[in-house]
C-alpha cells in the first residue's frame, strides 16, 4: 500500500516522528520478502513434487506420505498456495516497476503492466481449480494403525471401490500390496492385527484379507 499511495503517503507521514516510518517501511519490506520467499517455495515445490519416484528399486509402486497426506495432496496444495499468492507477489512488484518509469510513460506502463497481470489471472484460476481436484482426490484415502506400531493405507479409486492397499515402508513411503484386495470399509470399522511375522491382517466390518509385510521394515 505505501508504495501505491507513493508521493501522498509520503506527504501525511511528514509529522509523524522518524522512528515510527521506518519501522513502517522495514515492516513492509519484510511483509513483502516474506510474500516473494512464500510463493517460490509454493512453484518449487509445485514443480518437484511430481518428479518424485513412483515406483522403487523392485519395481513396486511407491506412494510419498508426510502428515499422513500423501504427496498428491501437498502437490495440490501447493498449486493454490501458488495461484493465491503470484497474483498479491506480482501486484508488488508491478507497482515497484511502474514507479521508476518516466513520468511521461507512467500511465502507459500502467496500463500495459494491469493488462498483463490480469491476463496472467486466467490460467492461475485454472491452477487453483486442478490443485483443488488434486487435494479432493488425495483425500480419498484411510490410515489404519495396528498395535504394534505398522501401518496400512486404504486408497479408493474415482468410482469410490478400493483401488488398493499400501503397506508403510519408511517413515514418508508407502508400497502397494500386490495382493488382490478384498477388503470393504463400507461394511464395518477397519483395524490392523499381526498375522505371522510376515504378514498382518487388515479387517474392515465382516471383510479382511492379508497384507504382506514388505521386507526390511
């Protein structure tokens, strides 16, 4: 605002004491570096996510958990932090460009500089509405919790059956059980027991069926 409001603000600031600006104008600024660190870390973020491995050294497909969100909900999440922010971080630095114009090409630069961020509007709007979908469909998913500390994750696919179960690996990866899955968590409340020493066996209701316990958990 204060480098919208340029000369005026400037004007009415005038008796106030000089302390008090400047810690005006330092607050501002960090306000304004906190906005430009924010929303690069949400296009970084949002362009390595999907770089991550989908399936380890064996060839099983390998799922990515940090808050027991999987990372399509972070990538997701991250594309409407993105979306939300660029526009706010743009009008800043839009404002800071078209101040060092010449006066005499200021109203120009002002109009070319609002006709591009307004265009620039349109596709983050369509970035937001996928990163929404993304983070709609990552929550199609459950964590069950067995006693001795090991977990599953139940995921459902778009036509809301199961699409499969996941067996923890590490402490941020999931692996799919290639078992064929059999469970229905429709039908009652799911819990996790040990089977054998490598397996456990996942219940939901009057449903259950094995999991595998993957190697050097």
């Amino acid at each position: 605002m204060m480098d919208l409001m340029g000369d005026e603000a400037a004007g009415v600031e005038q008796g106030r004491p000089e302390p008090i600006s400047r810690r005006a104008t330092t607050l501002w600024r960090v306000v304004e570096i906190g906005f430009v660190v924010v929303t690069a870390a949400a296009w970084v973020t949002a362009a390595w996510l999907p770089r991550l491995p989908v399936t380890d050294d064996s060839g099983r497909s390998v799922m990515f958990v940090v808050g027991n969100q999987p990372s399509d909900f972070w990538l997701g999440a991250s594309i409407v932090l993105a979306a939300a922010m660029s526009p706010v971080t743009a009008a800043g630095l839009l404002v800071w460009i078209v101040r060092r114009v010449p006066r005499r090409w200021r109203v120009l630069a002002k109009v070319v500089a609002w006709t591009v961020w307004l265009l620039g509007t349109v596709p983050l709007a369509v970035m937001a509405v996928v990163g929404v979908l993304l983070i709609g469909i990552a929550e199609e998913q459950m964590i069950v919790r067995g006693d001795d500390g090991s977990r599953v994750m139940i995921v459902w696919g778009f036509d809301g059956d199961v699409a499969g179960v996941w067996r923890q690996a590490t402490s941020f990866t999931y692996l799919r059980d290639p078992g064929e899955t059999t469970i229905d968590p429709s039908s009652g409340p799911c819990h996790l027991d040990r089977a054998m020493a490598s397996q456990l066996t996942l219940t939901c209701g009057s449903t259950s069926q094995l999991v595998s316990d993957l190697p050097g958990v």
